[in-house]
C-alpha cells in the first residue's frame, strides 16, 4: 500500500507539473475562484446584486470577463455552490486565489488519500494478499485516476473525504464497545457531510451507507446502531446547509433558492443538437430570467418538461432507446472520463509541449485513448465478476454470517455506484462527474480478479491431482 500511495502521488504531481496550468477557464471554477477571492480580499461590494450588471458601461465591469457572473447573480442561480467555494477559500488563504498549482496538488494530496481509503474497503470486504495485489495493478495504471487532479474543482477533495468518512461509518461496526460505535458513526457522517458541502451529489455516498446500516441492522438487530445512524445522517445533513447561511450573513445578501433540483433534470433529459444528450445548456438559466428567479415557477416549468420528455419517450420507445444508450455511452463509456480534456482546459506555462503534447494531442493520445478503453472494459468486466462471486459467497455462508463490517462494505460499493448510475441516468451529463463512481468499482474488480486466480489455482490443483491418481 505505501508502494502505491507513493507512485500515485509522484505520478499526479509530475503530471501536474509537466501541465503546468497558470489559468483555468472551467466556468464555475472561474466563478468560485472569482467570489472566493473577493471574501479574501474584503471586497464585499462584489456581492452586490447591481455589481456588474449587464447594462453597466463603467470601467470596472468593463474589463470583467463576460462569460463570469457577478458572484451574486452566480449564487443566485446556484446557492448550493457557496459549500464548494469554501474550498477556494481555503486554498486561496494559503497559496492565493489564483494560484492553479495549488489547488491541483491539493487535489493530488486528495486522490491519495481516496487510494487509501479505497484500500481499506478492499481489506473489509475480503480481499487477501493477492486481491490487494490486484487492486494496486488496477489503481496504478488507472491514467483518469492520475490526471483527474488537474481539474481545479472540489469534485476530488469531496470524493475523497466523503469516503474516509465511510470508511470511519465502516470501523464503527467493529468497534467493541458500544459509545465507542456510537461515536464513530457521529464522526463517519460529519466527516461526509463534509464531503457533501463540496459537492452536492455526494449525498448519494451517504444514503448508499444507510442503506449497508439498514441491512446490517436487520442482520444483527442492534437498533440504536440504526437510531444512531439516522440522527447523525440528520446531522450531517444540516450541517451542508451552513455554508449558504455563512456567506449569505458575511455578504450580507439573499441569494434565495436558486434553481430547482429538477432543473438538472430537464438538462439530463434534455435533446441538444451538436453535442451528446443531456448535457448542459443554457435551458435552466433562460427559465430562471424568464421567471425572475420565482422558484415555484421555475420547478413547474421543468415538471411540465419532464413529464412532456417522458411521454415522448412512452411513445417513441426507439427513441428513447437511441437516447439513454448514448447519453450513457457519454458518461460511462469515454474512456478518459474527460480528464484528457480538463487537464489542458487553461494556459500552460510550458504551451502544452513535450508529454502534455505527446498524450493530449499528438501521436500519443490515440494510443493512449485505446489502452483507457482497454483498461476500461477490463475493470467493468472484473467488477461484474466480484459482485457475482460476493452473492455466491453470501448464499454458501447462509449458516455463517458475515461481519457487520463486510456486509456494510460490500453493500456499500454496490449501492453507491448504482445510486450514482441512476442518478446520471437522468442528471445533467458528464464523464467528469461519472469518474468518482467509477472508481467504487476498484475494490470489486480486485475481488473479481482475486476470484478468478482462486477459480485458476484450484482448477490447476485438481487436474494434478486428477493426473497423480491416474
């Protein structure tokens, strides 16, 4: 393991280097670095809902970048991001606000903490020397592990710490006194409510790990591990709140409910021409202008989409075959994840030359865009196997129950990566966001391939044996 953690953080902070991004121009990274720099900067006024509007002509809106909002109209639309710029503000207090390094090497420190975790969900869920062995194959040479540090956004620190906190929800179970279990399951989803501010679908994460607590509990029928795990989800829950009322009572603004939940939705079914479907478009913006940012208008305007979409895919059932199938393909299928494309979605100091060159765009993308595919197909084939291989191995230990921890882990990993296919299913797009659920598939791929050399070893063995007899 310390082999690893070691080559993984070398690996993403040579690539980071060799990128050399002095700029971002990922839209909401622009947006957050933009309102986290203005908190650091005590420039208050920024928040103004008459800051830089459209119709002002003065200097100072003048050389804004137009594709920016002013962070009010910004955390008017999208509330809910005042949790990620946290993180902005963080970084930006240490090593400035714009300093795009910074944040990729805390990225880095991130993702290496997300292999450790992930080792330790591969320990619990049974893997022996050889299935760890795998996992390590499978993670290193996992290339969209590698680069996804470069993509200056919160995606990989919340990923990361999301799942520590699991992991803690997870040794609770083994805990041998009973405040003791108590304690670490209040700490398990604090530290995932954590996760959660950073990024908001996360919450996934954590109702997969009620979901282990509820089969766990029916399983032992130690109640108050359930009672207490529904009170600190609660907990955890209203403690993503705080970051809007934070910034709302320093800024001394109402940013209001923003866009609804379904808005995501509307784009996640949405048809757009030139691009893949349900990706993002400009649909739920135009209707928060159109609406004045009236929440109850906004959630009816994007009900009456869905249930239009849904009917038209009812009656056209070719089409709507033709349609998830390839908004799916986008998302789960591209084997880079789009990490090829946001680690050079900026300017580089080096002007992409040398290895960023050679594997983004030059004679090495090709070959590398078929050795992901590869990898790819291989990890989703390895992960089938171990969950295969998990659910015969729960109905030959009927008369011998599993550890709490096992069953919570195993469950866990399923439930979570299948939440987060079925939400994606009908959410907004993207491979990017796709990766962190993609990674789940690690330890039940090693579990797979640990499977498949036991199957191997005693296929062997008994053939000698069969041949010695003979």
């Amino acid at each position: 393991m310390l082999f690893l953690l070691v080559f993984v953080t070398i690996a993403q902070v040579l690539w980071i280097a060799a990128a050399a991004l002095t700029t971002y121009n990922y839209p909401d990274s622009q947006s957050l670095i933009d309102g986290a720099d203005a908190l650091l900067s005590g420039d208050i006024a920024r928040y103004s809902p008459d800051f830089c509007l459209p119709t002002d002509q003065s200097e100072l809106c003048a050389a804004r970048p137009h594709a920016v909002p002013s962070p009010h109209a910004y955390f008017s639309y999208y509330p809910f991001q005042t949790g990620p710029m946290l993180w902005y503000v963080f970084a930006g207090a240490i090593f400035g606000s714009h300093n795009i390094i910074a944040f990729q090497i805390l990225n880095a420190f991130a993702i290496t903490g997300l292999v450790a975790a992930l080792w330790r969900l591969g320990t619990l869920i049974g893997l022996d020397d050889a299935g760890h062995a795998a996992l390590a194959t499978l993670l290193a040479t996992c290339v969209p592990l590698l680069m996804f540090a470069t993509f200056v956004y919160p995606n990989a620190v919340g990923f990361s710490i999301t799942v520590t906190g699991v992991v803690l929800i997870t040794q609770a179970f083994r805990a041998q006194h009973t405040w003791s279990c108590i304690l670490m399951l209040v700490a398990g989803f604090l530290v995932c409510g954590i996760g959660v501010i950073l990024k908001s679908t996360f919450i996934i994460l954590m109702l997969a790990a009620i979901i282990g607590i509820v089969l766990v509990v029916i399983a032992n029928r130690k109640w108050w591990q359930g009672a207490a795990a529904i009170v600190s989800f609660g907990a955890a829950y209203m403690l993503t709140k705080l970051p809007l009322r934070v910034i709302e009572h320093i800024t001394h603004q109402d940013f209001g409910k923003g866009m609804p939940m379904l808005s995501w939705i509307t784009l996640g079914l949405n048809e757009r021409e030139g691009t893949m479907p349900g990706w993002w478009t400009g649909i739920p913006l135009h209707t928060f202008h159109q609406t004045h940012g009236d929440y109850e208008q906004q959630s009816q305007v994007a009900k009456d989409f869905v249930m239009e979409r849904m009917q038209h895919f009812t009656h056209n059932p070719g089409e709507a075959m033709d349609f998830f199938s390839e908004k799916l393909a986008s998302e789960w299928a591209e084997p880079t994840f789009m990490t090829s494309v946001y680690s050079q979605l900026g300017s580089s100091a080096h002007g992409f030359t040398g290895l960023p060159e050679w594997l983004l765009s030059g004679t090495g993308a090709a070959r590398l865009t078929t050795y992901e595919n590869v990898s790819q197909t291989v990890l989703y084939a390895l992960a089938l196997t171990g969950v295969i291989a998990m659910l015969i191995s729960v109905v030959r230990s009927a008369a011998r129950p599993m550890e709490d921890a096992t069953v919570f882990a195993r469950t866990f990993l399923c439930a979570a990566f299948l939440g987060g296919f079925l939400c994606y299913l009908f959410w907004e797009a993207k491979g990017i966001y796709t990766l962190p659920f993609y990674l789940l598939l690690f330890p039940l791929a090693a579990y797979g391939m640990q499977t498949i050399m036991r199957a191997t070893h005693q296929g062997v063995a008994r053939i000698r044996g069969r041949r010695e007899q003979a």
